[in-house]
C-alpha cells in the first residue's frame, strides 16, 4: 500500500517509521499529516543525513533527537517531533 492510502486506515498513530523511502524533506511531507497531529517519526538515514536535515529545516520546523545507528556506522536513527511547515 501506498503511505498516501494509509492516511485513512491509520488517523492517529504514536509513531511514525520508514527506511529507505525518500529524502528527509520528501519524508517528513509524506509523514506530516500525522507528525503535525502529534505523532513521532523515527527515520534512519544514511550518511548524507545532516546534509538532508539541512535540506528539511528549509521547509520545516521540528525536534530532532539523533540516535546512532546500530546497523550502520555512519548511519543515525532521526527522532522527529513537533513537526510544523515554516
């Protein structure tokens, strides 16, 4: 399934996930219906991820926890909360 179909299986989770789906810019607009009701993503992302949460802090104001990744060295695990559009 399409996360586009999901938005009206799924009104109002706690958290958020995806692994290799998109560009964090392109990430946090598919997930922003539920990350701006309250939920949390976690996203792991490669070793261009600050590069691509610069890239998101161009359209989008959020809280974001890094957790390093236990699967890839120079990978992290993206904790983003309080997900709002600038």
């Amino acid at each position: 399934m399409r996360i586009e179909q999901a938005y009206a299986l799924v009104e109002s989770p706690e958290i958020v996930t995806a692994r290799a789906l998109a560009s964090l810019p392109n990430l946090l607009e598919l997930a922003s219906p539920w990350l701006m009701n309250g939920a949390s993503g976690l996203f792991h992302k490669g070793r261009d991820y600050a590069s691509e949460i610069e890239e998101a802090r161009d359209a989008w104001y959020f809280d974001l926890v890094e957790h390093r990744s236990m699967v890839d060295r120079e990978g992290r695990i993206l904790e983003i909360r309080n997900l709002s559009a600038r």
